[in-house]
C-alpha cells in the first residue's frame, strides 16, 4: 500500500475522532483537514516501521490542544451543539444514544480523549500512551476514572465537573 492509500484508509477514523472530539462536524472537518496538511508537511519525520494511525491522532490531539489554548475556550457545550444520530434503530437506542454522547460531553477533556481513543478507535494503551505524549500508566489511569464518572453520569448519579479557565 503506498503512503498516500495508508493516509486516505485512516480518514475516516480521523473523522470520527475528531467528531467525538469536538462535538461539531463543522470544527472536526476543520480539524481533519489540519492533521491531514501538518502529516503531509512532516512526512518525512514518520518513522516507517510504526503504525501510522497513532502518528496521526498524536498529530490531532496536539492540534486540538493548541487550538483550545490558542482560543482560551470553555470547555462547555450546549444541548444544540451535540451531534445528532444519522439513523436510529429504534426510539430507545436513539436515547441512549443521546444521553451517552452528553455524558461524554461532560468528561474531563484528558478522560475523553483517552477513552475515545481506547474504545471507539481500538487503540491499545502504548499506542495511546505515544499519541497524547505521556506515561502508558497515565492512560490507564484515566480511562479508569473516564469509565467509573460515565458509568455514574449515565446513572444519573453524578453532577458535571465544571472546569474554571482563567482568561
């Protein structure tokens, strides 16, 4: 498979990341698109015998951070801004649905990235560990917490932690 068929095939992974990630498909196109041009503009620093999607959310996440920082945005979200099903199985499914995609929302920025990245993207834990840059115990670390607040949150027995950013 020839380098630019490996960074098409990992697209729509970046995709759904980046949607789980910011919650808006407009921004997570937005972001796609920059992880795909800094991955082109460091090609040559991608070392051949690792996996290439780590590399590559490694490339997101450092994006997203910085744009957080550069923007010295809140992490909050309104009920309108999360994304909505495409298709539901059934009036149920779509509720849950609903309900687990607010959860997520009110995590911890650290927890649902490595949660995300863990369970919907099939990560393993060094991999993770190697794309957001820090200790593989960390990792485990927090997507202990993620699991145990998301269990809570869905269970309705936990209030959202509200996270004071300094202008």
């Amino acid at each position: 498979m020839s380098s630019r068929d490996a960074i098409v095939a990992e697209i729509p992974r970046l995709r759904r990341y980046a949607r789980a990630l910011t919650g808006r498909a407009d921004v997570a196109d937005d972001l796609v698109q920059e992880t795909l041009q800094r991955a082109l503009e460091k090609w040559r620093l991608w070392q051949r015998e690792r996996d290439l999607r780590p590399w590559l959310f490694s490339i997101m996440h450092n994006l997203h951070v910085d744009g957080r920082r550069r923007d010295h945005r809140i992490d909050f979200r309104d009920d309108d801004d999360l994304p909505v099903p495409v298709q539901r199985a059934s009036q149920q499914d779509g509720l849950e649905l609903r309900d687990l995609e607010r959860a997520l929302a009110l995590l911890p920025t650290d927890q649902r990235e490595v949660l995300l990245l863990v369970g919907l993207e099939e990560l393993s834990y060094a991999e993770v560990a190697r794309a957001l840059k820090i200790p593989q115990g960390t990792v485990m670390s927090r997507l202990s917490r993620a699991r145990v607040r998301l269990k809570a949150l869905l269970a309705g027995e936990a209030t959202p932690i509200l996270k004071v950013v300094s202008t």
